[in-house]
C-alpha cells in the first residue's frame, strides 16, 4: 500500500522514527548477551505504543486493533523483536474483556503508563502441551484465599512482568461436563509470589526469548484476584487469544517484509560472474514468490483485524491469519538467506537473527496443527480429531 494511500501512515511513521534510535546494532548486540531489551520496550512504553489497546478512559490510546498490529509489524519491520514486549499489548486485553469495574480501575491506569508490566499468561504445562482443558495445576479455595499447586513451562517474560494471568483448574476434571469447564483465570502478583509459592527456572533456547518453567507449590493469592467468572476461564482466555494471534500474524507479516527488503538489496548490490544476482531468475523469482505469498497473508491479517473490531468471533480468521504469515515470513526467511549465500551466516548481516526469531510462529504461540485442526471442526464441519 502507497504511503498516501495508508490510513495508517501516520503510526508506522512515528513507529519507524522511534525505531531508528535502535538500529540493528543495538538489537544483535542484545542478542549476543542474551539480554533484555531495556531501553527499547521503555522507549515504546513512554510514547504510549505499548498502551494501544487499553481505552481512554483508563489512560490508554483506545485504537483499533488494526491500528495497534500497525505498530507490532513495524517494530519487526525494522529490524526489531516484538517478542520482548507484546504480552504488555495483548495479556491486559483479558482485563479489558473479563476484569470486574474495581479490577480495570485498579490495574489498567498503570498497565497504561507502564508502572505496571504484565506480560506474562501461564497456561502451557509440561505434560499437556496444547491440550489445555487437560492442564493439571488446581486453585482450591481455603479461607478466603485461592491456594494454588502445579507446573507450568514455556511461560514467557516473567523476569520482566510485575503480574501474570494464570490458568487453572478450579472444578476436578472427573466433575465437569465439558472438558473446559472447571477452569479459571487468576492475576498473579509475581513480585509477592517469587520466593513464597512460586519458583522460577529460565529455559536457556535458540531464540533470545525470555521464557520459564514454573512451579507453584502452595501458592495463596487473594480470592478477589479471581479474573471473570469462576469455571469460565477458558472463555475468558480465548478472548485475549485471538489478539494474540492477530498480532504474532503482523509481526510475522513485519519480518517478511524485513527479509524481502534485505533480500532484494542484497540482489541489486552484489555482483557474481560480472552481474548483479538479481538479474538472475534463479535468484529473483524465489524472491518475487515469497512477496507474493506475503502480500496474501497481509489480506487475512486485516480480516481478523476487521472481525476484531466489530465484536465478532474471529477465531478463524485469528487462527488462518497467523499461520499464513508465519509461513510466509519463514519462506521469505529462507529466501533471504539463500541469496545471501555464505553471508546470511554472519551475525553482522542480521539475517541469521531474524531466521532464528520467525521461525518460533511455526510453532508457537499455536501450532500449525492445531490450526488445522481448528479450521477443520469449526469451519468446515469435520469430526473433531483430538
């Protein structure tokens, strides 16, 4: 889309302006030391991008999530990694949706300014994976106090979340009718937990992706930190997912570009055998397939951003949008990279980087069968498989 033809140029041009004070330097020299992003998630945070989807009347910005996947793409787009701070985008959105009227005064005015991170949802377990109606980690009810026991792995950025959305089974499993019965959110304030209930163990992983094996172990939290209805956590997971999804699927969307750029620079620049390599199908077309497929991914994304914002089930178009584009940008990684040649390898190009980083939407924060699978059941209408 032109420049004067984008509703949302104005964002991507502050976006990108803010980004270029973090050039690829700053974020290979991040990854390098296996470090957190600092002092661009605080910049995001003090311009008020982090606080999109928040409402005004609780400090934040109030835009669509259209114009809030604007600025994950971009962050990507130019060189960046959204994965260090999108939970603080999408996490609160369970609030936002699920969150009695004391829970948003309380936690979004902060969440907005920053004073208060929550980037982190516990979910995912060891021995259930995406099968979560079958989690096992159990909030039982004592004295006015939710005590809660179990593990759960895979959960990101709790180094650098002051609270974390928590899922867990409140009626046994053998009680409930329907496996997602039963289940419930919580808010979790980890810098009281940590230490008192709950233990933190960092996955070292082949990303720079901040992620933790936790294990609770008589945790208490107050009862009024029960988020939604108790036994309706599922749905009030789901409403915060297909946020989620939509977002990995512009940040996604963000890389291909970034690769497609850095691709076809490299083509028109280097020169093999007395011309340019771009002047070779061999190396072109891979690369014009690739934008193809992208540009298509990009149509769905806005089809889930559109559902989103009308209030309406966008569960499939949240689900396709985020596997068409993390399998366009990992084809238009694998573009980047071979054309490059030997110096794809090299750190000092970025591309490497970026490889390793958009290759994890293959497989989180859904997988791709279970995006089959869903697509299958729920949209056209085969037995479930699982």
């Amino acid at each position: 889309m032109h420049a004067e033809t984008d509703p949302h140029q104005e964002i991507r041009d502050a976006v990108r302006q803010l980004c270029r004070q973090f050039p690829d330097e700053y974020f290979r020299k991040v990854d390098e030391q296996r470090a957190y992003p600092e002092a661009f998630v605080d910049a995001l945070t003090k311009a008020g991008w982090m606080a999109a989807l928040i409402p005004q009347d609780y400090g934040g910005s109030g835009l669509t999530m259209a114009e809030a996947s604007v600025i994950m793409e971009e962050i990507n787009r130019s060189g960046g990694n959204s994965g260090a701070c999108h939970g603080q985008m999408y996490v609160m959105n369970a609030i936002v949706r699920s969150g009695s009227a004391a829970q948003k005064q309380r936690y979004l005015p902060k969440i907005a300014t920053g004073e208060l991170r929550i980037q982190s949802m516990g979910v995912t377990e060891p021995t259930t994976g995406s099968d979560t109606t079958k989690l096992k980690t159990m909030a039982v009810k004592k004295d006015g106090r939710w005590v809660i026991n179990g593990q759960k792995v895979w959960i990101s950025r709790i180094q650098h979340s002051d609270m974390m959305i928590l899922l867990a089974r409140t009626t046994p499993l053998a009680e409930v009718q329907k496996r997602s019965e039963g289940l419930s959110c919580f808010l979790v304030d980890l810098k009281q937990a940590v230490g008192h209930g709950l233990t933190v163990r960092p996955i070292l992983n082949m990303v720079n992706h901040e992620t933790n094996e936790l294990f609770f172990d008589n945790l208490e939290i107050p009862e009024e930190n029960l988020l939604g209805p108790e036994g309706r956590g599922f749905k009030v997971l789901l409403d915060g997912l297909n946020a989620e999804r939509t977002l990995i699927a512009a940040e996604c969307i963000g890389d291909g570009y970034w690769f497609i750029d850095r691709a076809t620079k490299y083509a028109n620049e280097r020169v093999v055998f007395g011309r340019r390599i771009g002047q070779n199908q061999g190396v072109q077309f891979p690369i014009a397939e690739a934008y193809i497929e992208l540009e298509a991914a990009n149509l769905m994304r806005w089809k889930a951003c559109a559902k989103i914002d009308a209030h309406q089930n966008a569960g499939a178009e949240a689900n396709m949008a985020k596997h068409l584009a993390a399998k366009a940008s990992w084809e238009a990684a694998n573009v980047c990279l071979q054309t490059h040649g030997g110096f794809g390898f090299a750190c000092e190009y970025d591309v490497e980087r970026k490889f390793r980083e958009t290759r994890l939407y293959q497989v989180a924060p859904i997988s791709t069968n279970m995006i089959f699978s869903y697509v299958a059941e729920h949209v056209l209408g085969l037995p479930k498989s699982y």
